[in-house]
C-alpha cells in the first residue's frame, strides 16, 4: 500500500496526546513541512478505541478498532500500524506536544536530562504529564535511535506581562513555579502566523483576541503578536467552561466540597477535570453538538450553551478591555471552528467594541464571518497544531 509521494527528504512523526487521545501525522521535512498523512486514535482506554488515519493522495480513509487500554498501548497500535505498511522506515524523527514547559521559551531534543525534568513537574500538570512521557519512552524502547523532540504548549505566553502572570496567594509559592503559565499556545502559534499569511495587519501591529473552543477551550489577549494575557492560568482546568473542565471557580467550594463531601485531592480533580463544564452543568454530555439539539427541549442543556456562551463573551470583553480595544477576533478549534450558532451567541451583545457578524458568512464557515465595514475582523481559522510541531522539530533537530 503506497500512500504517499517522497522526495528524498526525512520524514517527521508528529504526536499530540491529549487525555483519551492522541492526534498524529507524518510530515516531510521540506521548508516548510509537507503532510503526508494524518490521523487519530480516539477512546483510548475503552473497548471500542479506534485508529483512523487520511493518507493524502491514497485509498479512501482508514478506520479500525484498536487495542488501546492506556496511552502506551496505544501508540504501540499506531507503530504496529506504521510498521505494517513499511512507513516507520522513513521515519526519522518524532516531535511531541507537551503541555507544560515551566519556563522554558524553546522546544528542545529529547535526553534522558529533560525526562528527569518532566517527570518532576508532573504534579503541575498531572492530566497529561504522564501520558506525554509514556509516548515518548514507548517510541524509545521500539526505536532507540530515533531522535525526539518536545514542543511546549506553555512557551507561547512566556513574555506576557508580569503582572498577568501573578496569583493572589503567599508570595513564597512562586518560588517553587506556582504562577500563572497559559497553554494551548502551539495553536496560538499557528493562528498567528495564519493571520500574517492572510496579511492581517494586525497579526504583527494590532490587538488581537484568539478564541481556541474545543474540548479543551480558551482565550488569548496579543499586541503586536505577542501573548499579554491568557484565560487559562496555573493549569489547562482554569478559565472559561470546557466540555468536562469548570474553568474558574471560587476556591472555598473545593474547601466546602472536602469537608462536607469528604473529597480529597485526588477526587477533587477529577471533579473540576473529568466532570465538571458542559458534562456537569447538562448532566449529559459534553459534546456542544448534542447540546445544541436537546436545547429546545432540556433546560440542563441550555443551561449548559448558554453558560459557555456567556463566559467566552466576558472573557473577550475583559480581554478587550486589557488590550485598550480590539481590531480582530479569531474563532479556532472544534467548537470555534464549525459550531456557527455558537459563535453568533457569543458576538451578540459585543457591538459596542465593533463587533458585527454576517450570518450568511457565519453559517457557512467562511473565513472571514464579519458584516461589511466591520470596525472588528470576525475570522474563522482551522488550527493546525501538528504542522508547528512538524516545523518545531525540524529546527531544533537541524533536519534541513
């Protein structure tokens, strides 16, 4: 089964794990990258995890159930997978999401130094922290020689202004890294660099707002291209309401919920992680399509939409108010990118800083959704989180 063209170059396997998944493609490393293939395995740790993969140029896509119990299963599946169709053989580095870097502003070569690092702030992320480390030690054992490379989710936002980055507790936390870091910024990287290749002036001289609404969703303030402030803080729980994450909450529930429900630390995360949002408020799901059907009909899940809704317009209002203004906004990830009821929900009531949306444009996805003459550029941007990865590793391995 041939499924691609090469030209001579090295290839890059790229991974994105996140929670009960994990995104990966195969890119070759010209300038820049060029996909080969992409896919997902879905449902990790269930009976029905699945692989599908959509090879450029190939057979129609596939899709087959996998054995995938924790997330090193299933990425033995996935090079099982590669192997089998004699792909892994031009395969001559792999890159990594990670979400949490600390302090660090640069992605960097895997080594048996930075594991040691990584396995030491697990505690600062302990949702994905060990799940990203179980990928990269797998791929280490199967192909010792392969070269690997981490890219940090948390390095997008590292120059943002100190006082953005302060929490309200004893001073002497911060010290040992307790501070305000912000995540999801390898898409940030790619949504600007998108609005400067659609030649957005105010990609590199303006006040921007990026909206990335996925499972995972948050906000982002930039001026001039640069990260000032971020709605999620000391962890990717913070801010707006995800599908199972709360987003902010008032600190004395976790304390009332201890002492009256006897939770301890661990239950407690997974309530603000696995429970909470779009899930806890519904009581039904946590996908906003479901939601917007039983609307008509389910309180809970109207609830549920118009919380999102209205927290993603207070987060753009703040952020707005923080950046002085607003010349565009950016609606990216699953729910950003295709729910258009969601984006119309969320603009209404934001006329005064300029905001104005097409419908016609908006229910059709169009990459620019904002009414004509617009004070405020309304853009819908299909992320691609994966390519920077793709780009990242080819530097910092020096593939060209």
């Amino acid at each position: 089964m041939r499924l691609w063209q090469t030209r001579g170059m090295p290839s890059i396997l790229t991974l994105n794990g996140g929670s009960s998944s994990i995104r990966f493609a195969v890119y070759e490393a010209g300038a820049p990258p060029r996909k080969l293939l992409g896919g997902k395995i879905q449902r990790i740790g269930l009976a029905d995890a699945s692989l599908s993969v959509d090879a450029a140029g190939a057979d129609p896509p596939t899709h087959r159930t996998v054995e995938a119990g924790d997330h090193e299963s299933a990425v033995k599946s996935l090079m099982d997978w590669l192997d089998s169709h004699a792909l892994f053989a031009g395969i001559t580095a792999v890159g990594h999401r990670v979400v949490h870097g600390m302090l660090r502003t640069e992605p960097e070569r895997v080594t048996p130094a930075l594991l040691a690092e990584l396995r030491k702030i697990t505690a600062f992320d302990p949702e994905h922290m060990p799940s990203e480390i179980a990928l990269i030690e797998a791929l280490q054992r199967r192909y010792p020689q392969l070269p690997q490379a981490v890219c940090f989710d948390t390095a997008f936002h590292r120059g943002m202004p100190r006082v953005a980055t302060l929490l309200p507790i004893p001073r002497h936390y911060e010290s040992s890294g307790v501070q305000r870091y912000g995540f999801h910024g390898l898409s940030y990287t790619y949504l600007v660099e998108e609005l400067g290749r659609l030649g957005d002036p105010a990609a590199s001289h303006g006040r921007v707002i990026l909206a990335h609404l996925g499972n995972g969703a948050s906000l982002a303030a930039l001026r001039d291209g640069k990260s000032i402030d971020t709605s999620m803080g000391f962890t990717p729980s913070s801010g707006l309401v995800m599908s199972t994450r709360c987003g902010d909450l008032d600190p004395g529930l976790l304390s009332y919920l201890a002492q009256t429900e006897g939770m301890d630390g661990a239950r407690l995360q997974t309530l603000v992680s696995h429970e909470s949002g779009l899930l806890g408020v519904s009581e039904s799901s946590s996908d906003i399509r479901d939601l917007l059907q039983r609307e008509p009909d389910d309180a809970r899940a109207a609830d549920a939409v118009a919380l999102f809704c209205y927290q993603a317009k207070k987060w753009i209002g703040s952020f707005a108010a923080v950046l002085g203004g607003l010349d565009t906004l950016v609606f990216a990830g699953g729910i950003g990118e295709n729910a258009a009821p969601i984006r119309r929900r969320i603009c209404d009531g934001l006329e005064f800083l300029g905001v104005s949306v097409d419908d016609a444009r908006n229910r059709e996805n169009a990459g620019v959704i904002s009414s004509e003459g617009a004070r405020v550029t309304v853009r819908v941007i299909r992320t691609d989180e994966e390519s920077v990865i793709a780009r990242l590793t080819v530097r910092v391995l020096d593939l060209r």
